[in-house]
C-alpha cells in the first residue's frame, strides 16, 4: 500500500492527542469515525488516558505495537515535530496534520514546517497538512477530520472534492450536500507543506468510483504537477473542475497576504488550465453547477444547444447567455419544425428556443415529445430543458424525465428552479443533472460542451516539440540582437532580415542590400528600449538619410546613457503588414515557459487584451489561443483592410513556444513586439531576449 | 378609489367564469381568496351554478346588484368581450382577466385585443391582462391568482414584485419565498393590452408598506413612462430593481418572437436605466439578491467596502468581484490596525479583507470586535461579513449580530454560505440582510452603491433644459452640412469651423481664411458618407493642393453617383485632439432620442464599446457615461499623450444630448464622427444629420 493510499483509505488508524471530549478538535475525529461506522482499526493516543469509550487508549505512538496506516496528528503546534519523529521510527506511511502555527504564521512557523518536511522526507512519511481539516473517504467512512461538514450526513457519490482552503472548502461540501450532490472525497491540503493539491487530486481520481474531480484553489506552488495531473485526468475521461481565487491584482494581493503560495499571474493561471483541459469555474456555486452536469451527462458533439421551456422569458435568458459563452442556438430543421408544430399548441414557439407554455402541466406528452424532437435534430448537440416549481406535478414529471432520460440519445440537463428537494433527489437516482436556474444551466452545459472540445483536441494531438537548444554559449542578460535572431531563427520564428552596421558606410551597404527604405535601431546591450533613447530612425529612404541618421541614433544614445557600450546599428527593411501584434514568453514561477500573445498598440496598452499557454504549443492550439482574445475581429480585416494571414501568426507563435520551452529555466523574457500580420504572414519586427 | 386601488386593494371581488372545482384555473382564486381569509366581498358568476360552498354563484355580473371593485375574469377567450361590456355597464373599474388567445397567438387575436381595450376606456374599466396570472396583495390577502405561487405560505413583506412573465414570475416568487423573502404584491401584467409594468409598479410603490420594487421585464413599450416611474421611485426612496431579458442579439430575436413588445436595443434599455437609477440585475437570482440588500440596509455614503471573514480564500473572492464592479477595497487606518491587532488572533489577517479565522466560534467576540473596527475605519462605508455554515452555534452567532446591528452606524451585510432557515429568518428578524456566498454579496453591495450614487446625482441634480426648436424650415433627410452645423452650435456643440466652397476658387480663398492645413469634403445631399465617394482629402498645404483637391472629389463623387447633386465642397481646418471619440443621436423606438457615446476607430468598430442616455443630460451626468466606457483609459492618455480634457467632452455631449432632446419626433439620427479630443478641447469634426 502506498503512502497515498494509506492517506485516503486506511486499514488503522491512530490519533494522536486525541480527547475524550467530543465537542473539541482532538476529539471529534473519534466520534466521526465512530459514528460513521469506520470498519478499520482505531487507536487513541494520550498520555491522559487509559481508555476512550470502548476504545484502549495508548500513552505513545511506539505503544501500539500494530501496523497504522493513517496517524491524526492533533497536538498543539510545539509537539508536532516530536509527534512526526514517534510516527517515523513506527514507520507509519501517512500522517494528517490539523495542528496550525506552521508557515501561515511567520518566520518562526516556516522553519517550523520545513523541519517537519523534512523529518517525514526522509523516513518517508507524507504529510497532509500541517494547518488542516483533515480528509473524508465517504465510500469507506474514513472520517479523519474535525470539520463541521461530518456534522451533517456524507453520502459518498462520484465526486472528488480536494481543497487547498478549510473554511471555504467546508462551506463548498455544505453547498453539495445541500444540492443532494454525493462527495466520495473531502480532502483538505492546508498549507501542503509536503502533499500538495495535485498529488492528492491524482490519488482521489485513480477511486474508479469517482467520476468527476472538483477543486479549491488559492494557488499553485508546483504548476508541472498540475498540468500531469490534468493529462492523466483528460486521458482516463475524468473532467476536473477548479475555482481559483486570485482573479484580479487586489484578489492577488489579498491572496498573498492570507498563504504562501505563487498566486502566479492569473492571466497565466486562466491559459494554462484550458490549455489542458480543466474547466475552471468562477465560484464555488458554479464549480458546483458544472460539477452536476459533468456527473451525469455525457459529452456533446458540438456546441449546438436546444432550449425548451414552458417561459419565452427564460428562453430568452438562456438564449442570451448562450450567446455570450460561444454555444450556439441553432434554427431547427423543416422535420423538426413540423414535429413540433404537431406537439405543442398554437400558442406555444416552435423553434429554438422552444415554448411550450404552462399547457404541458395538463398534456405531460407535449414536453416530452418537444424534446424528442429537439434531440433528433442534426443541429442539436446538447438540450436544456426549464420549467419551474410545479410541487403538486412532481411524479407525473419525473416519470416523464424518465421516458426522455430512455430514449434521449444526446445529454439534456433540466433546469428546475425552485424545484422540491424530491423532485431533485428523484432526477439524480434516474442519473439526470438538475440545475437551480436558466443561466447557471447555460454555464454548465457550455463547461460540458468545453470539456467535450478538450477531449476532442486531446484525441486529436500532435503534441508539440521542442529540440533542446545548447545555451551555454548564450550570455545571461540582454542577448544581442543578431545572436538572439539565430537562436528564434534555429525554431523556426519568422523576424524581419537585420544587419548589425558598426559604421555608416556599413548602413548604407547594407540599406542597399536589404533595399529602401530602411529603419535603424542603435545597437547596445545596455539600451534594451531604443526608443526611449530616441535610437530609431525609420523609412530612411536614400544613402543620405541612413548616413544622417546612423550619426544621430548613436549620438541620441550616447546622450542618454553615456556609459553604453554601443556596438553600431540594426538595419532592417521597412515590414509591412496593418496589424500589429505583441508575443511573448515569460518565466512563470509556477508554470515555467509560458507563451503570450496579444493585440498590439492601444489593446495591449489599455485594455490588456493577451492571453497566455503553457509552452510549447502547436499550431492548432496557438489558432485556438487567437480566438480568446478579445479583439480578434482585427484579424478579419477592419477599415476594408484584408484578413490577417491567421496560420502564419499561429506558426509564429508555436515557434516562439518552442523555443521556451527548449530555453526552459534559462529564459528569463522575450518580447516580440510589434509583429507585423498581414494577408501575406506575420513577422517579428523587433525582439528582445532575456536570459537568466 | 381609483381603478388601481380598486385593482390592488379591492373592497369586494366578482370571480366572472368560476367553477367549483378548485383544482382548476378558474376555480383556484376563489379557493386562495378563502383559504387566505380575504375579508371583502366575494361574488362567484356563473350561471351553471346556484351556490359555490358557502357562497351564493350569480348568474350574470348584472345580477350582483352590490359594487364590485375588482372582476377576475376566468372565461374562454371567446366570452371575454361580452364580459367587458357586462362589467363595463355595472361601472366595475378594474379587471384582471386570465384568457389567452389574444395579442400573444396571430392577428385575430390582436383584433380582439384591440377590441377589449377600447371597449374597456370607453366606459373607464382598466385592464390587467390579458393572458396573464393575475395578482396578489399579501398585506389585505388578495389572492387574485392562480399562479402555482398561491399553492404556499404568501408571507405578506416590503418588497413589491411586478413581472411581465406568469411562468418566470412564478418562478422568482416561489424563489423569494424560499429565501424568507416577503412579497407584499405578486403581479403579472401579462400582455399589458392596458394597464403596463410601469403602471402598476408606480401604484404599488405608492403603498407605504411596500420600500423597495422589483420587477422581470421582457420588453418597453412606453419608455418615458418607465423614465417617470423612476423619477418618482427615486424621489421617494424606494428602490427599483428590474432584471430584463433579451441582452444581446439571440436573446431580443427570442424575445421578439416571444411578444409583442418592442425590445429595443438593450444597450439603450441599459444606459436609460442606469441613468434614472433603477438597478438592473443580470438574472432573477441577483434580482433577489440586491433586493435583499436594498430592503434591509442604509445607503452608503460610498464605495469603500470593508470585509471581515473567516476564511481567506473568501476574502481574495470578494476583493477579486468588489474590484471588477468598481467598489474599493480600502486600506485601513492605524488606529483600525490596532484595534483588530488587539481583536484578532496573530494568524488572522488585520488588513482589509480582515481574515478573523475559526477561531470567532470559540471566542464570538473576536468577530464583534472585528466589525466594529472595520465599520468604524473612516475609508470604509459598507461591510461584508462572511462565515459559512456553523449549524450549531446559530443562537450565539445571531446574537452576536444583533448587538452588532445595534452598534452599527454604516450598513453592513451577513454573507452566510449554506446558511440554516433558522439563521436567515433570524437574521432578518434583526433587518439583517442575508446573502448566500461571497460574490452575491458583493453583486448585492455593489448595487447598494450604485443606487446610493443615484440617489446622491439626483439630490445634486441640475436638469439639463432643451430649449425647443422650430424645426419646420428643416427638409426631411438628410440636412446639408451648413444648416446641420448652425442648429447644432446653436445647441453649443462644439465644430470645427467649416465653409461651403462652390469652386475652386472660393476653395483656396476659405483655406486661406481658415488657415493651411485644411480639409476638402464633397459636399451633397445625396452623398451621406463622402470617403467611400472618395470625397475627402486631408492635410492640404497649399493653394495648389486644395485647387487640385477640389476637382478630384468633385469628379470623382460624380463618377461615384452620376445623380449625384454636387453643392460643392467643404473645407475645413485641420483639427488636432489625439483621441477619436463617436458621440451620436438616436431615435430609440421605447425612450425617444438617445445620446451615444464611444471611442472612435477600432473601439467601436470591433468592440462596440458605446453607452447610452436619455436625451437630455447634463453635464455631470455626461460625464459619468464616459466612465461607462471599457476603453476609457484611452482618455486618461496613453503612449504618453496628454489626458483628453473630459469636461469639455461632456459638454459637447450635454449640448448633442439637449439638440437631440429639442428635436423630439423630427430626430432621424446625427452621427458626429470623429469628434477629436485633446486637452485643450473635443470638436467634432464631421457631422450628419437626419431628421424624419
């Protein structure tokens, strides 16, 4: 048995400090064990005590004499590191930790923690925690916490709920028990000293009774771990949702004053994981919603959502919301037209969205055939069906579902808002999802159709490669511009000709060679923004200009910066191309090399209008990057201009990726800014390489 | 009594059509009305029967021979006429009429729509309905409905709720009530054949149990009405909440289909409401939502938002959503560091989010003391406290509230996750509003302080004036550039100077008046969009270039449109003002003329980045719609431009919005695109006028 295992379902279990009153913190995982009925061993350890209850209580770790697989450590913070020691020398594979005290509470706590790291390293014992609730294994009333969801019941069910955050992940697991949604696993991390959330994740989807991961995130200390852990889950068909917070730069800061994780830049974060096919929600009551549809329906084909209800108002709602998160509401087909108009009353719409009036509470038979004949058309992937309250017609209703539910050949979800706790308990046993209302089931089944595209793409994958690159001749710092060109030129980045001239004859020969009208740039390492230092001349149109200018560029950086080394100045042909845009790669600490790329001039400057994946990236995936940007109408041609040439930027931009990715932690920045697109391709025009 | 109070508080209630079978439609009301205990008169009609239970059934409305204040009118679409004119002869003034098949169901039924209306004012019979479920008034238990939502507990409380839509209405009532939200009057005005939302919504505001008013909305079909509506909801404190489908595109198709109304742009619905201070919510959850809020808490003096919780990740989220929505989270004060130092444990947060951890529930006077520091911080006007779950210590923690609540002299909100029924009615036992997670709250709050904002503009308001405009020398179409100008300056929109050259000698001598570099345009009636005629020609410095300009765009407009009727050419100067902005009219068929303003070029072109007002506005309140915009950083000056002077845009606004209002009906459209702004000035630079 692994040490992960040991963690999530323990044979024996010891618990150390524990209290014979209940009511407290060492003393309510006793009584959560108990009263769920936990078929292992338990074993009490205090001093104290001969006995709690029934149960023989030990003075010592080292006293019980029998294998444990799971130690609760829940004594007060200066004992723990002796608690860890007892529990290597018994070799115990995995300890919980509630204790706080650690790094979530200054300097002292840090090394507190890092010395309890590494006394379990290396005897071999993982941790959870320190500063935690503990963890629940439903299936196998593993009730190894104090948190006050195991008040309440826990019906295990096939979602996998890991939490970085005790409080917010407790009022999360009230939140779905409430919904009747069944958490197979509640396990929170706390400050991950040692496990962190996408080791325990990974563990909790390897149960074949959990379908469907949900997580909790403040931040992301081991981004690496996390894209793995989103490549297992994509392959074995385990959709993984997670809430982070952090959104925003004062999210960010509240963030890294409450743990001490990376928060990472969220825009990074927000790449990265679509990039790998996790869905991330945006709170916990959509984490949840998503989380719902996800268990029960199966993946959609498309993006082509049916609506009916019994409200042109909802209708209208989901059909705006639709809109707005790239589903599509598509016109139904002349057959399904004339099956409609067969089922519903003159009154009613038949077309998408389908209104089929409050009259289906006397003829149960026209919401379901509408919906059959909803399902049945070619255009539809994926139906939502809404109707509210009706708490003297829930029987008639669930049945009704039931029929829908036998023949329904694509997913369908019901939105029932204000629906009785039976009717929404009766809908899950026929394994149908229930939403609360027309937008929250709009958001879900558009996550559904997400994570059907993610699937899709992963089947489809060429994954991309990066050649390693030999660095070690590259200095760290500026790189100079002719180098840097060789090493984005080697991974086939496509940058407009450049010759350095350290003279104006030498301008001049080779504005002739690259051909009028030329732009120089002052060549310095120590003047990383030429224009700052008014050190570029652009659309030099004869020998004379080139001349002029060549004296002006190095005597302009002269004057800024007299200490610059300047080593001449860069000639390059005038780029065309209207569009301009910026891309880039950056370290991120948690994620590595990342690749940027965005909408030049004022959408970057004020809008921010970038987006970010992990590199590297194909082609394909850096198409699907362009379309997140906001302002991705530019490409098509704006002002009667012609489209932008969309492959060319997405082979550029998987260049780029490669050569992040093969630079690795060497890489310190890289901006490519502008890039020049046009009908005719896309090329960097200036760039700037920063090693570490 | 006039015929809305005879609607809303009926002394006695004829049931036209009742059946005794309560379990159907034309049944139930009579059954509610007893079931609630309605102390007025009750008249069944209907000649099928001699008696329904203990009542006496009249075989006509003739026959009741006592005054009627309000009929319910439960009978096939074909009987309803008849009925109209059997009411209107026993003088009854207010009826609410169930049946459908009417304006909703083709053009027969509009007829007789149409029919029913003028029979009813012809005899001063007012109407809601038809096709609609009818209404409650919780307080005097008129249950003239028979809406699913009568099947419950109709707890009577100071919210009034007016939906257009029976099914959704229903919908959010039973929704309400789930949440121990009181409705005071539930009315679906259905197809609004007479009577309208705003209405209806003015007579139950007038109520003065009733403080705030919500209303689902699908469609406007009398703007100003609506507009005045606000006006006086706004005068008397009494919040207005709508959440209105039909958003975007897809959702107003859908919407179209749905209803008669004229949906209208919903960036028009969105800038008119916002204008006159009615919240808009996106859905019927936040509806409820601000509701909450707005019924049970002061106005904030402004946007500093306090939040204290136990959990971090809690406090990111709602840093994150207050920061997105414009509120601030505010450092506090170091008297207020003290004070929480001395409240709060070492591991919790002392800074705003205030992060008082777990450990209030053994120590409850953390959290009080805690709320006390972070209300009395001078930076913060509002506070969120955020706690989740906590079954049981509800009875300590509402206590806890109360003396909170009693010290509290800003408003505070409860945002409690998976709170028990016992803690919310508690809570709202104490007026403590109580919201279910952290991004509701901060939605909720966020429209606290908007309407907080309206209601200050409002105290503050001086009233834009339009001074009316004889309009009747002014040719239908499009008015050529010279007259356009003068009615525009007279309204002091600021143009840039322009002259009607007939040759090209006149051409060269108006450059010379005006100043080199001048702008040539073709000037014709028939040629509305010049560029495309090839028609303008910028930048010209000499009188050679503007001789040879003139013949170009004379020549080619001509090529362009043979017919063309050429008057000659403009010249204009060059303007300065390094940021574009659009600012037009427009005739919105629901609220009359509009006033638009966006960022030019690539801002609205891809972006649609515009907002909307009612015309007239002043210009403070012009100046607020600048802050509406995505893009508005661009005029706070970037790549180091200087900011634009945003006073003078709002003037040029305030003084289009008054030329628009002063046209009234004749107003087709005015574009002024591009108006060039700078820090010395906004000008419009090119303007088109079409009057109807």
């Amino acid at each position: 048995m692994n040490a992960l295992s040991a963690l999530l379902s323990p044979r024996a279990i010891a618990i150390v400090g524990a209290s014979n009153d209940f009511r407290k913190i060492n003393g309510r995982p006793l009584r959560f064990l108990l009263e769920a009925g936990y078929a292992g061993a338990l074993y009490p350890v205090n001093p104290k005590y001969a006995a709690i209850g029934d149960l023989r209580c030990y003075p010592s770790v080292a006293a019980i004499g029998k294998p444990v697989d799971l130690a609760i450590v829940a004594v007060p913070a200066a004992q723990v590191l002796a608690t860890i020691a007892d529990l290597c020398r018994a070799r115990t594979p995995a300890a919980v930790v509630f204790s706080s005290g650690f790094g979530e509470g200054g300097e002292a706590g840090q090394q507190l923690e890092a010395a309890l790291v590494s006394a379990a390293r290396a005897a071999g014992l993982r941790l959870c925690g320190p500063n935690c609730l503990g963890l629940i294994n439903a299936f196998d009333r593993v009730v190894a916490t104090f948190s006050q969801y195991a008040d309440g019941p826990m019906p295990p069910g096939p979602v996998g709920f890991v939490t970085q955050s005790g409080a917010f992940g407790t009022a999360i697991a009230a939140l779905a028990r409430a919904r009747g949604m069944g958490l197979g696993y509640f396990v929170n991390t706390g400050n991950e000293a040692d496990l962190h959330f996408a080791e325990v994740m990974d563990a909790v989807l390897a149960d074949p009774r959990i379908r469907v991961g949900a997580g909790y995130l403040e931040g992301v200390k081991d981004g690496a771990a996390l894209v793995a852990l989103a490549g297992r889950a994509l392959a074995a068909g385990k959709p993984l949702v997670v809430t982070k917070v952090g959104r925003t730069e004062a999210g960010t800061r509240a963030a890294a004053s409450h743990t001490g994780s990376l928060a990472g830049a969220d825009a990074v974060f927000e790449g990265v994981v679509r990039q790998c096919g996790i869905v991330r929600a945006r709170n916990e009551e959509q984490m949840l919603d998503i989380v719902e549809v996800l268990a029960h329906c199966a993946l959609p084909a498309g993006n082509g959502l049916g609506i009916v209800t019994q409200s042109g108002g909802a209708a209208v709602l989901m059909a705006d919301r639709a809109e707005e998160l790239g589903l599509t509401v598509p016109a139904l087909g002349p057959d399904t037209r004339v099956a409609l108009r067969k089922a519903i009353p003159g009154f009613g719409t038949a077309d998408n969205p389908v209104d089929i009036t409050g009259q289906f509470v006397a003829e149960p038979g026209l919401l379901r055939e509408a919906v059959r004949a909803v399902l049945d058309d070619p255009a539809v992937d994926v139906a939502i069906i809404w109707l509210q309250l009706m708490d003297a017609h829930v029987d008639k209703l669930v049945a009704l579902f039931g029929e829908i539910k036998a023949f329904a050949r694509k997913p369908f979800v019901v939105a029932w808002v204000a629906a009785s706790p039976t009717a929404i308990a009766s809908l899950h046993a026929l394994g149908i999802a229930v939403l609360r209302g027309a937008e929250p089931a709009v958001d879900a089944v558009a996550a559904l159709a997400e994570y059907a595209a993610a699937q899709r793409r992963a089947a489809a994958a060429v994954s991309a490669e990066a050649v390693p690159l030999n660095t070690d001749a590259l200095p760290a710092g500026l790189v100079p511009s002719l180098a840097a060109a060789q090493v984005l030129a080697s991974y086939g980045v496509a940058l407009a000709p450049a010759v350095v001239a350290t003279n104006a004859d030498e301008a001049v020969a080779a504005a002739v060679r690259l051909g009028y009208p030329v732009v120089l740039k002052v060549e310095s390492p120590d003047l990383p923004h030429k224009t700052e230092a008014d050190g570029v001349r652009l659309n030099l149109a004869s020998a004379q200009a080139v001349r002029e200018a060549y004296a002006e560029v190095v005597k302009n950086a002269r004057a800024y910066l007299p200490a610059a080394r300047i080593e001449g100045a860069l000639v390059q042909p005038m780029a065309g191309g209207a569009v301009e845009l910026v891309v880039g790669l950056h370290q991120d600490p948690a994620f590595g090399p990342v690749v940027m790329v965005g909408l030049g001039g004022i959408f970057v400057e004020v809008q921010r209008d970038v987006v970010f994946a992990r590199a590297p990236v194909t082609a394909g995936q850096a198409l699907a990057l362009l379309d997140r940007l906001r302002g991705r109408a530019m490409l098509d041609g704006v002002r009667g201009q012609p489209p932008v040439d969309r492959h060319a930027v997405a082979e550029l931009v998987a260049a780029v990726s490669r050569a992040g990715a093969a630079l690795g932690p060497r890489l310190s920045s890289l901006d490519l800014n502008p890039v020049r697109c046009g009908p005719e391709g896309a090329v960097a025009v200036d760039w700037l390489l920063v090693l570490q």
